[in-house]
C-alpha cells in the first residue's frame, strides 16, 4: 500500500481567488499556481486539476501497458504517450483522449492494440476515472 499527498492552499473566490500546491508528499514539484482562468480560460503559466490529472493518466497508462507487453514476451523500447482531459465548465470533465506512438519489437498492430486497449481500461487512473463520459484510445506502432 502506498499513500500519496499533496497540499494546496486557496485564497479568495473561484473566479477571482488563486491557489497554490505548495507541496507534495514526494517533493517531486511545487509549487504550482492554480486559478479559475487557468482551468477554463487560458494557462498563463498556472496549472490546473486536469493538466494533473492528464499528467498522471498518460504516466499510469504507459506504466500498465509496458507491463502488459513486457508480460506477453514483447517489452517496448519506446512509449511515448499524450493525455488530453477536456473540462467543460459547469458539466465536468467530458472526455479523456490517449495517445501513444510506441516502438515495440516483435508485436504486430492488432497484438499491440488489444494491449494499449487493455491498459486503458485497466490501469488504475482509468478506473479511478471511470465516470468520465468518453476515453478514447489512439495506439500506433513506428
């Protein structure tokens, strides 16, 4: 088992306050500055909930679907993988778009594509976000 944590510290209301992440558990980064603008409206250099949330899915994603490959005799040599989360202010979070363009020997298109599929819907920020209308998948080999 393994706890993760992170702190945030919010000043003001939605629209015109502005929070930080001061810090999280692993001190890996931070701190990141996080507004309303910058979750609806443009970044200017300010994160928001779905950037992370896009971050940690294409990270949980390429970690299970280099496992499933490595598990069925065909380890990648190259993941590379995009995540966009799409926020529509007022619904929520409506869709989730993967993205990986991988390198793997030995493996042919269907095999690799059951298996990005398979990481997509088992990794265990897909679960988490299972309540999201629509995530789709784009697996290609080069």
């Amino acid at each position: 088992m393994a706890d993760r944590t992170a702190h945030v510290s919010w000043s003001g209301s939605l629209t015109e306050g502005g929070g930080t992440i001061t810090s999280v558990g692993s001190g890996a980064f931070g701190p990141l500055d996080v507004t309303w603008a910058s979750r609806a409206e443009e970044s200017d250099g300010r994160t928001s909930p779905e950037e992370l949330i896009a971050a940690a899915h294409a990270a949980c994603f390429s970690m299970a679907l280099s496992h499933g490959l490595a598990q069925s005799g065909t380890p990648p040599e190259r993941l590379e993988v995009d995540a966009t989360v799409t926020f529509v202010p007022g619904t929520g979070i409506t869709k989730i778009q993967l993205a990986v363009d991988a390198t793997v020997p030995g493996i042919d298109e269907n095999t690799f594509r059951a298996a990005a599929e398979a990481a997509k819907e088992n990794c265990p920020v897909s679960t988490a976000l299972a309540s999201v209308p629509e995530i789709s998948l784009q697996a290609s080999l080069t």
